[in-house]
C-alpha cells in the first residue's frame, strides 16, 4: 500500500484533533466542576442525577408546605393558651357569684368581666392569619364569629366555619395543619357556656342555679378546648419530626447527586496536565515530520 503525504497529514490533523477535543473536555471539566456536561457523555449517570434533582425540588416543596403549616399551629396553639386562660377567668367569676354573699352590685361587675371575655374569645375565633381567617374554614375570607346583643340579650353567629386543609408533607403523606372555627369554638361549647354565664350573671334575670349550671358548661368547654390542645401539640411534634426527616433525605439525595456528578479536583487537574501535555507532543511531532522533505532522507 502506498503511503502518500495526504495520509500522513490526514492522520496527523486526526490525532491533533484528537486530543484537542479531550483537552477540550479536561478544560470543560474542571471550569464546570462537573465530571460530565452532557448527558450523552454518562447516560446512566445523567439519569441518576437528574432523578436526585427531582426528589430535591419535591424535598424543597415539602419542606415549604411543612414550615407553612408548622407557621399555622403555632399561631392556633397560641390562640387556644389564650383561650384556655379566658375561660379558666370567667369560671373564676361564676364561682365568686355562686355563693349567698353574692349582690346585685358584685353580679353586674362581673358580668361585665365576663361579657369582655365573650367579646375576646369571638376576636380569637376571627384570628387571621396572613390574609385569611385562620378558623375559616372552606369560608377563609370571612370573619367565622360575629357577636350581638349585651347582657341578657347577649348572642352570636357564624359561617359556618367548618372545613380543613390538608398539605403534603411526603411521598403519599399528607396533614391538616389546624382545626376549624367549628371545631374549636362551637363542637367545645365554649361560645355557649360564656354566654351562658353572661345570662346567668345577669343581675335582672340571672338564678343561683344558672349560674352552677353555666359552671358546669364552662367546665366541660375547657376539657373540650384542652383536647384540641392536645392534639394540636401532636401535630407539632409529627411536623418535627417531618422537619427533621426531610432535612435527612436533602442531605442523602445532594450527596448523591455530588457523587455522580462533581469531580475531584485534583484528579481532573491531573487530567488536564497530562492531555494538555500530550497535545503539545502532538503538535510538536507533527510539526517535526511535516518539515521533512526526500534530502533529509537522503542525507
């Protein structure tokens, strides 16, 4: 076979581009940090990393849903110490008129008292929270309580407030973050029972047995209102703990993700020397066999 000097110099721009190409890839490598820039050059491991990718943005949204509805029980939970201390005062107000010494006088003073606490248990049902009504319900936008009357006459109304939300928080796991104004105001009797009391401490129509039998309301209200506390706290604790397995699982799926894709640095610094070197010998070997001529054959 007849070797001509378009071969050779064909086979020399081959080998030149050659390694121009791989010193390309060394240069691309260890600007990027990236052990591949292109799927095709590590299709199984593209695919792994674009997987990890996806897991973390569901991770990132999960965690968001988390913080949003750990926001919403802190707010509730605030809301029920509250109301706890409100109702434990107006039981303190019905037990100080319970008695003989009670008048006309001392009734009507805290009647007074308890028709504030009404008052302020209705504005804790109308907590909002960003630009809804945290006990809203499916009716997030309207106040759930509204009041009416004074003394005797004293009354409220309602949406209706009933209807929850449940967030996702993990692969097929989701939670209803708070309770509804139903819930917490009106299934604990809670509105009732300090109406109740108002009624009965009314010194113009109130009885000594309404006021026991407003007592005993109350007191039913705050065991009621405590059970949602409790679960309200177990909530709390789930989200945590939901907090603390997401972090794990970011911290699992980014290393991952590292894994396949980063390089090491040094190692790929170690490449690049070496192909780097590699082209120059190219070049310089080829530079030397091109200006040969049939004279220094000849010599």
């Amino acid at each position: 076979m007849r070797i001509t000097g378009n071969m050779i110099t064909a086979q020399q721009l081959a080998g030149i581009q050659s390694n121009m190409a791989r010193l390309q890839q060394s240069q691309e490598r260890v600007t990027s940090g990236k052990s591949f820039n292109a799927p095709s050059e590590n299709p199984n491991a593209a695919v792994k990393v674009m997987s990890a990718g996806s897991s973390l943005r569901a991770l990132d949204q999960y965690r968001t849903n988390v913080d949003r509805a750990t926001s919403r029980i802190t707010v509730e939970d605030s809301v029920l110490q509250q109301l706890g201390d409100l109702v434990t005062r107006a039981k303190e107000l019905g037990v100080s008129q319970a008695t003989d010494t009670a008048s006309a006088q001392t009734k009507s003073v805290a009647n007074a008292e308890v028709q504030q606490i009404f008052a302020q248990i209705a504005e804790l049902a109308n907590t909002k929270f960003g630009n809804e009504y945290l006990f809203g319900g499916q009716q997030s936008l309207t106040a759930p309580v509204q009041t009416s009357g004074s003394g005797a006459t004293l009354d409220y109304t309602t949406t209706n407030p009933q209807g929850q939300r449940s967030v996702a928080i993990g692969d097929g796991q989701t939670v209803t973050a708070t309770h509804d104004g139903k819930q917490v105001f009106l299934d604990t009797g809670v509105l009732d029972a300090v109406k109740s009391l108002v009624h009965a401490l009314d010194p113009s129509s109130g009885t000594q047995s309404a006021i026991s039998s407003a007592l005993n309301q109350i007191d039913s209200a705050y065991n009621a209102v405590q059970t949602v506390v409790g679960d309200t706290g177990a909530q709390a604790n789930r989200l945590s703990s939901v907090t603390q397995n997401l972090a794990a699982l970011k911290t699992n799926y980014t290393t991952l993700r590292s894994d396949l894709q980063d390089i090491d640095i040094e190692t790929a610094m170690t490449e690049l020397t070496s192909r780097q070197v590699a082209y120059q010998a190219a070049l310089l070997a080829t530079s030397k066999v091109s200006s040969l001529n049939l004279t220094d054959y000849l010599r």
